[in-house]
C-alpha cells in the first residue's frame, strides 16, 4: 500500500548564506553546488502536491539571499487552499522594504536564529558582524506588525551549548525589548567541526549553574509574557535535560512518512537535520526532484527502504543519535 503524497514540504530555496555560524555545517563542509532555487522550480514542485497544508522555505542557507523568495510565498499564498508558510532568517538583510513585502503576501511565521544576545558573543558565535542589524530590522518589524495589526507570528530561535547557554535569561530580555513574544531553544546537532562537538553539547550534560540560569530564564519569561519553548513542543528543561529512557529513539521519528526535505539542488532527503550528517550524505539522497516526479521518488525503493531500517534496531548511521535526541 503506497503513502499519499506529504502534506509538508521542506524545500531549501538557497544554500548560500551570510553567515559563517560555527555551529553550521556549511561552514566548514561543501555538500552541494551553491545555487538558489528558480521560481519556475519552485513552482514545479509545490504543484505536484495539491494538498499542501505546511511549507517550510528554509535548508542550510540563508533564505532573504533567494530574490524570488516573495514571488515564492506569494505564489502559494495564491492557491485555492494556501498552505502555511515559514522559514528561519537571521534578520540580517531583513530591511524595512522586506518586511513590508512579507506582510503584504501573507507570510505566516518568520523565526529569527540568533545564538547570543550581545554583539561580541553572537559575532564569535555566527561569524560576522550582524547584531545591530539583526536588533534594529527585528525591532522594526516588530512594531509594524502592531502597527497594522497583521503580519507574521515572530520569535527567536537559539541553539543551545555551553559556549552560550549563560545568555538564556538575557535573551528572553532581549525578545521582550524587540517586541518578540516567543523564543525557543534547540539542541546543538554536533558533527565535529568548530563549536559543533559534544563537548559544547549541554543535552543531558548540562551543570547546576547552567541549570539554575534556565530556571532564571524560564522565570523571566513567565514574568516578561514571553513564550519559552523548545523545538518539538516541549519546554526548554524537558528538552535539554529530560531522559525518558528510550534506547531506539530513531524509531520514533515520522519524518519519512510525513514530510520531504528538497534541497536547493533537488535532492530528496528524508530531514532537515540530514545535511548535519557526517558520514554517507550521498547515501540519505533518496532521489532528484529535477530528474523524477515527488511521487515516484516518495513511493520508490530509496524511499521504501530507508524507513523500514529506521525501523530497525541497526538504524542508518546518520539517525542513530539523531531526531529525537537532537531538535526536533
């Protein structure tokens, strides 16, 4: 019995970025050619799957980068039954004429990644000299949201290790300030380069005074009506500290039967977290969307055959450690 078509699409509209994070993998590993996805492209893909209901416009690059990237959310904010739109940005070409376009198409939710809250740390951290900006262009959209009473849903992302982990508390002031109401937590997806290792890895290692600046931050944001989350629902202490005991976490992910990762290339794979992966990325390629229809790539054997291991206890190198115990 085959899968219906995904009702989520990831589709990676740019690999380029303007930022060198030291958490990244592109920074330090070259995966695929760099090229923005075309709007005839993006086009292509999103009309073989008639019942799209999320769209998620962001890979490993930066996605403001892609020029076509308005006529993009415009085009499925056009459709009969617009599906929701997102993507994560770090701010830092967000300038006023942007924001007023992605207001104007009818973008749903705009998640600005931001690893430290002051400039020093966040240039360390990220690679380039981009606070200020990101600070100002967030601020401004903020308050144009308000102004019109209408606009995308904003919040912070931040992903947590020791080198940052401190700046919880200042970071839920920081949101407040630019008029964001959310702010969330993700766990570091380590591969061995820069700030990526395990050792900088706070998931269940985290010590008692970093604990104690979580429960600070957690704190704050109740007392601030600032909406403290992890990635995969779940609160910030659950994710970064919880241990529910399960020995094959890999085999609760659903990505591969709910959702399709479309790099900027074409390439099919099976999650967003799959170009993290150190070893055998050509392996987690389960097809190219500019080569085979969606459909034939989600019902092919590639495709067949990645989820039943996954369902295994030997899982792919890449999911063992991976998915849940990472974000979500």
């Amino acid at each position: 019995m085959s899968l219906p078509l995904p009702k989520e699409l990831y589709i990676e509209v740019t690999n380029r970025c303007n930022s060198l994070c030291e958490t990244c993998v592109r920074t330090f590993m070259t995966r695929e050619p760099l090229r923005d996805l075309t709007l005839d492209e993006f086009r292509g893909l999103v009309n073989q799957v008639p019942g799209l209901e999320r769209t998620v416009l962001h890979g490993v690059g930066e996605p403001l980068l892609n020029r076509s990237l308005v006529d993009m959310i415009a085009y499925l904010k056009g459709r009969t039954n617009p599906p929701q739109v997102l993507f994560n940005s770090n701010a830092i070409l967000l300038t006023p004429e942007i924001q007023e376009s992605l207001i104007d198409v009818g973008l749903d939710e705009y998640r600005i990644s931001t690893d430290a809250a002051n400039r020093e740390l966040y240039t360390r951290i990220r690679g380039v000299d981009g606070f200020d900006h990101m600070v100002e262009n967030v601020q401004t959209f903020a308050q144009r949201i308000q102004q019109l009473a209408q606009g995308p849903k904003l919040s912070l992302w931040f992903t947590a290790i020791y080198e940052n982990v401190g700046e919880l508390p200042d970071l839920v002031r920081l949101a407040h300030r630019l008029g964001v109401s959310e702010v969330y937590v993700q766990r570091m997806v380590y591969y061995g380069e820069g700030m990526a290792r395990q050792q900088q890895s706070v998931f269940r290692t985290m010590k008692a005074a970093e604990k104690e600046l979580l429960v600070e931050a957690e704190a704050l944001a109740k007392e601030l009506a600032i909406r403290f989350r992890a990635s995969g629902a779940t609160s910030p202490r659950n994710s970064l500290l919880s241990d529910d005991g399960n020995r094959k976490p890999w085999s609760q992910c659903r990505r591969p039967t709910s959702l399709m990762y479309i790099s900027a290339n074409g390439n099919v794979l099976p999650c967003c977290l799959s170009p993290y992966t150190t070893r055998d990325y050509e392996g987690l390629v389960l097809g190219n969307a500019f080569q085979s229809t969606l459909a034939e790539i989600w019902e092919g054997t590639a495709y067949q055959r990645f989820r039943t291991v996954l369902q295994s206890d030997t899982p792919w190198e890449s999911c063992d450690r991976c998915g849940v115990l990472w974000s979500l």
